[in-house]
C-alpha cells in the first residue's frame, strides 16, 4: 500500500492577531511622526527644532499605541472570559440544552439532524467548552486576544516606522527637510502597505496606493498648516 503523502498547510489568519498591530503600528508611526516632522519644518524652525518634534512624537506616539492597544484588546480579553465562564456554567447546569443549542448549529450549517446530534455529542464528550467557544462564539486559540503582545508589537513597531522620517531629517540639509520627508514617507510607505497585503494575502497594489493616497493627504495637510501658522507667527 502506497504511503500517504502528507499536504501540510498554511494558513494566513494565523498571523492576523500580530500583523494587525505591527503593519498598524509601522505606519502610524511612520505617517504622523512625518506629518509633524513636514509641519514643523514648514514653518521654516531649525533642523534641531524639527528633530526634537520628532523624537517628542516617537516616544509619545509609542506610549499612546501601546497603551491604546493594551486597554482595547484588554477589554476583548475580558469579555472572551466573561463569555468563556458563562458557557461554562451554562454546560454544567443544563448539558442538554448545550448539546441541543450545538446541534442547531450544526444543522445550519448543512448537516443533516441526524449526523448534527452526532457531531455535538463526539465534540462534547471531548472538550464541551472548546467546541462551545469556537462554534457559539467564535472563539478561537488563533483569535484570542493577547494584550501584552498587541502592545509591545505596536510600540515597537510604531518606533521603528517613526524612526525612518528622523533619519531622513538628519541626512538632509535645511532647506530639503521637507520635500526628503514627504518622498522617503510614501515611499517606505508604499513599501509597508506592499509588505502586509503579502504577508496577508491581499491585493498589494490596491494596499500601496491606498496608504500612499492617504499619506499624501496627511502631508500635504499638515505641510499647509505648519506653512500657514508659521507665516502668521
């Protein structure tokens, strides 16, 4: 008998839980860390002025997007564990409404009754609170909330997007701080929105264009505001 060849697979959802924070981060930190840094160069300050507006807003936009990402996925991880010791009660004191609240589900999906009761018995006799969570609430290990991981992947990566735009100001003279910013900017830019719809699967023109439309805008916003302000003051 022939030996059975194994089909290993990959699936890309399992990397959503941290390349959701890290392409977020990447380009928040890129974006508003250049912003600032065209805005405040616009208004025609002193390279070190615009480098200690860019280093302000690195460390404060790190701390913001840490602390945003660890209260947000903090109260998810809350409610999955609200919801979890619920489901859990609700197995132990009526088991057989579970069992038949799991065979509609079953039977929604396209089974038919009989194999449905089948399914939600064998599923529960293994792990009721597993097959519970997964098929009621859609509760999974892939997408399970990790506060402390959302939170160090998006201040790192926040820092790390927001440290490209303070290299651009350090290598360029004066006068260039503004136009090196914004080209460096929708490139790397262009760069990231390609790097995460590979890493997920998605169309990676239609990515690049959005976050190069986008950062375009930022820009140039805030270019004429820092132009404006600075003119008046």
């Amino acid at each position: 008998m022939a030996r059975r060849q194994e089909h290993p697979e990959f699936h890309l959802v399992d990397r959503i839980g941290w390349l959701r924070a890290a392409v977020l981060g990447a380009n928040d930190g890129l974006l508003s860390t250049a912003s600032l840094i065209v805005g405040v160069a616009a208004a025609a300050t002193s390279k070190q002025e615009v480098l200690i507006a860019g280093v302000a807003g690195l460390v404060a936009g790190a701390m913001s997007m840490a602390t945003g990402e660890y209260v947000s996925v903090s109260s998810q991880s809350d409610t999955e564990r609200a919801d979890l010791a619920r489901e859990s009660r609700e197995l132990k004191e009526n088991p057989d409404s579970e069992r038949e609240e799991l065979t509609r589900i079953y039977i929604d999906r396209g089974l038919d009754r009989t194999l449905a009761v089948q399914v939600a018995e064998q599923l529960m006799k293994k792990d009721a609170l597993t097959a519970h969570a997964r098929d009621e609430l859609g509760i999974s290990h892939v997408m399970t909330a990790r506060p402390v991981q959302a939170a160090l992947t998006s201040a790192l990566t926040f820092a790390v997007g927001a440290a490209m735009p303070l290299l651009v100001v350090i290598a360029s003279p004066t006068g260039g701080i503004v136009q090196s910013v914004a080209v460096a900017t929708l490139v790397l830019l262009a760069v990231l929105g390609a790097v995460g719809a590979r890493a997920g699967g998605a169309n990676v023109l239609k990515a690049m264009a959005r976050v190069a439309f986008w950062g375009a805008l930022a820009l140039l916003t805030t270019a004429v505001i820092g132009r404006v302000f600075g003119t008046v003051v």
